[in-house]
C-alpha cells in the first residue's frame, strides 16, 4: 500500500479547492500579509503550515440554537 506523504506546499489552485476560500479572497490575503507564499518560478506557493494556519485562527462560527 503507498502512502502519500503530507504535502510541504500548496499552488493557488490547490489551495482554493482544500479550503473553499475564493481565488481572490486568498490574493487578498496574501497581499494583507495573512499567508506566507514562496515563489518557484511563476508558480507562487503557499506553505501548508502557513495556509493550516490562517483556518485554524478563522473566528468560530456562532452555533444556531436547534
């Protein structure tokens, strides 16, 4: 069985589908300072600490009342 190491770095693209967080909201927020990119030629990258940390700092959502 092959076990997929975890990823180091996330494109764009990837980092759009892993979090649901729009193309242009994630350039806003790397403009706003709150994720660290490296680049690779063209291809920005974003590290997965980096990204793991802007979702685990989102405010909780309010819980609805059932």
């Amino acid at each position: 069985m092959y076990i997929q190491p975890e990823k180091l770095t996330f494109t764009i693209s990837e980092a759009v589908t892993s979090t649901g967080i729009g193309r242009t909201k994630l350039y806003a927020l790397i403009k706003e300072g709150h994720l660290e990119t490296r680049k690779l030629g063209k291809r920005t990258l974003i590290p997965a600490p980096s990204l793991r940390a802007l979702v685990d700092n989102l405010p909780r959502a309010a819980r609805i009342a059932a």
